[in-house]
C-alpha cells in the first residue's frame, strides 16, 4: 500500500538477470493438484456477485482474507465505536460469504476489525494497553457473538493478529503481542473449537536471528497456543521459499513444535504482479506445499475490488473509478492463474529453480490426457536460461528422439497492470533432438514481464 513504491524501486534496481538450469524430475510424483496459489487478500467488492462468477472459478479461488479494512465513513472499527465495528464487520461477512460461495475458506482479520489497518492515528488503543484486558476481552465478545449469529464458522481461519513485528499494525512492545496472542487463541479455541487459527502472521519470513520468530515460539510451546497454520508474508522483493520453510523447521525443531500446514498469506510485491513473476511464486509455493494469497497494494475503495489485480474494468485508477462499477476484464496475470487452474491437471512433479532462484518451473503430468505441462516464471527480470526435463521414459518417452514441445506465451504490461489481456499466444510447436532420457532448451527472457508455458505428448 504505501510501500508500494518503496518496495518497488528496491526491487527493481537490485534485480540479477535470470541464469542457470531449473530441473523437472518426471519420474518424482508430488501429489495432485490442488492449486495452492490461487488466493488473494481483499480484493472482493462488498456487493455480492458484483464481479462475474467465471472469473473467480476460472483463476480456481481458493482463499480470501479480510477483515473490514478502509471502508467507507463510518467504518473506522471497533476502536471508534459499535457503529463503525459494526459496517467493518458487515463488509467481512459479505467477503466471507463470497468465498464460501466458491468453496473456499476465508482468513478473518481481527486487527483491521478492532481499527488497526495502517490509517489508524497515532493515539489510537491496542488489546492490553495499561495491563487493562477488557476492552479487547469485550471486542472479542462482540465478534464472537456476530460470527455466531450469522453462522459464520464453515470455513473459516482467524487471524490473531497481522505484522505485528511492524509499527503500520501494531506500535507496542513485543511482549504485549505475546500477551495477547495467549489470551486470544484459548478464548477463541473455547467459542470456536472447530474454527482453525493462524500464526503468527509476521511480516519478515522466519529466522533463527528474529527474536519475533523465536520468542513466540517459544511461548506457544509452553503455553501451549499452538496455531493450526504457521502464516508469514513474501513480501520484501526478496527471498525464497526454500529458505525460509528450511528456517521455519529449524525454529519448530528448536522449541519442540510440530508440523503444520504453511499459510503465506500475502505474497509477491506490486512488481511481481505479472506473468513471469506470478508464475515464479506460483512454482515456488507448490513446490513446498504452501498455500498462497497474492498481496494486494491497493487502498481505499479500489483495496475490496479488482481480485488484488486480477481483473480490471473502465476508468481504474482514474478520478473517474466507480467501486460499484462493472464491466470487469481480465488482467494478463489472470490467464497465468487460469491457466495454472484448468490446465495444470494429472499430477505435480518434482523441480528445481535455476541455482540464483531468479528462475521456475511448476510441472505436471496428466497420464490420462498424455500430456505433460510445464509453467515457467523468472522473478521480474531478464537473461538467458535453461529448462532441462529428466526421466523422460518414466511417462512413456524414448530416451533419445525428438521431442515436440507447444510453447504458449503470456504477454503483460509493466506499465499498467489493469490492461486487458483476452488470453494466451499461441507460438507452435519445436522440436528438439536429446539422448540419454533428458531434454534442455533454452530460455530466452529479454523482458521482465512476459513467461511462457510449455505442453508435450507423453506415452
């Protein structure tokens, strides 16, 4: 939001041209497909069914996450009274019903509900100020019993609290967030002991350094109040997903925690926003079996709208926008993610990136179709590199011969990421001679935009 352009600018000057190999191991089957990335946070206008059912069945939506945030006057949250909590609270459980709608499962933030979403003043309350407990004992009351009365339990994930470890959402100390994590997980567990809870929602990935990683931690493990998610953010323009699940085990190692699913609940910079970069996040939460939901930089009325830039419409970022306007179009990063849904069927295979991680693939294998399906991304930037293909015979393929590859390009535009773009370009077929049951070809990024997927015949 207002680091769009802070973060942006880093990213973009520090960028490293893409070089290397990615690996795809046919032989290796890492379970179905069951499209981890497809979420977004906000995104959703607060009007039922203002944007058009196929395109959130087409990108195969997955995961929404809201809680009210920067909702028209008088909408502020609980800290400015029950009025202005109770049009927050309204604009979530519409978000909430959408998702449902579409067999997804939705992420509640109770920091945005209480009025803690970044345009909060600087003396405004947060839960245990002074030792006092009770305006926020009282807050989760209040939310308690409205999710209750509407039935709003199926499918639903609360999150305790969002980036605590920065001052935009939570401007006290440390130990008072710990405080409050406690409180609120067992008073949670006992009015919604079927509702799961993420955490802890940090802004920075995990490090063993990052006494906000480790002193939690810590807590939970002998308090007990541990999160059925473990949830971070990929949201700086750098690091990688190995890394930091690597990080995140050594930290549960540590402290005695167990295994759980991984929730990154925003991920990718507004500069990541397009094909090539969409598609690198998209190969590298499969690759570790995150779940994903795109970050969403957009404020005001435009945040609950446009599927965190999924899909446009007429005079978007103009003076002229209309929130409740129509007319929707896809964005080029939506043909990635509908391509990634309806395409990407069978089952996942093993890959690596490119020894600089700048390069990704996400691969699968349809044994029934006979067809395989690579969808390549390099992180926003350009350069040479390679796709080499391994244990080509184990899907039924000779080990030398040539193979005939379809090469489909997603074209985008850096510039404006509310474009229309109608689909894919369709670029033929190539063949390619190898031997010695593996196949390289290169690829040939000159711009930081544009990615490509490629199919072929398997036996």
């Amino acid at each position: 939001m207002a680091l769009r352009v802070l973060l942006t600018s880093f990213f973009a000057a520090t960028a490293i041209a893409v070089q290397g190999t990615a690996q795809v191991n046919l032989s290796s089957n890492t379970g179905n497909p069951e499209h981890l990335a497809a979420g977004f946070i906000y995104g959703i206008p607060d009007t039922p069914n203002q944007i058009p059912d196929y395109f959130y069945t087409d990108m195969g939506f997955k995961y929404g996450r809201a809680g009210g945030a920067q909702v028209p006057a008088p909408g502020r949250g609980w800290i400015w009274g029950l009025t202005e909590y109770k049009n927050r609270f309204a604009s979530a459980l519409s978000n909430y019903q959408t998702t449902l709608k579409y067999n997804g499962t939705f992420i509640f933030l109770l920091h945005d509900l209480w009025g803690a979403d970044s345009t909060q003043n600087s003396t405004a309350p947060y839960p245990g100020d002074n030792g006092d407990w009770s305006y926020y004992d009282a807050f989760l009351t209040q939310w308690i019993q409205d999710m209750k009365a509407n039935g709003a339990t199926t499918g639903l994930v609360i999150d305790i609290w969002n980036e605590p470890d920065g001052t935009n959402f939570w401007n006290r100390p440390q130990a008072q967030w710990i405080q409050m994590w406690g409180r609120a997980y067992y008073r949670l567990k006992m009015d919604f002991p079927e509702v799961q809870t993420s955490g802890p929602c940090l802004a920075n990935a995990p490090e063993s350094s990052d006494t906000w990683w480790t002193n939690w931690a810590s807590f939970v493990s002998g308090n007990g109040s541990i999160p059925d998610q473990y949830d971070w953010h990929m949201e700086s323009g750098s690091g990688d997903m190995q890394t930091s699940v690597a990080n995140l085990n050594t930290i549960l190692s540590t402290y005695g925690l167990p295994q759980r699913t991984i929730n990154i609940n925003e991920y990718a910079i507004y500069n990541e926003q397009v094909p090539c970069g969409g598609a690198w996040w998209i190969s590298q939460l499969e690759r570790v079996n995150a779940l994903g939901l795109r970050g969403n930089w957009l404020s005001a009325a435009a945040l609950h709208d446009f599927m965190a830039g999924l899909v446009g419409k007429p005079n978007a970022g103009t003076s002229a926008y209309n929130a409740s306007g129509g007319g929707y179009w896809p964005t080029a990063e939506f043909q990635v993610y509908k391509y990634y849904t309806q395409n990407m069927t069978g089952y996942r295979v093993a890959t690596t990136p490119t020894s600089d991680i700048s390069g990704d693939v996400y691969a699968t294998v349809d044994r029934t179709q006979k067809v395989a399906r690579l969808l390549i991304g390099a992180r926003v930037t350009t350069g040479n590199w390679n796709i080499q293909l391994n244990g080509l015979s184990t899907i039924g393929l000779p080990t030398s011969g040539t193979l005939n590859i379809h090469t489909y390009k997603f074209s985008g535009n850096s510039g404006d990421h509310e474009q229309e773009f109608d689909g894919t370009t369709d670029l033929g077929v190539y063949g390619h001679t190898y031997s010695g049951n593996t196949v390289t070809f290169p690829i040939y990024q000159t711009d930081a935009v544009t990615t490509w997927a490629f199919e072929f015949a398997t036996g």
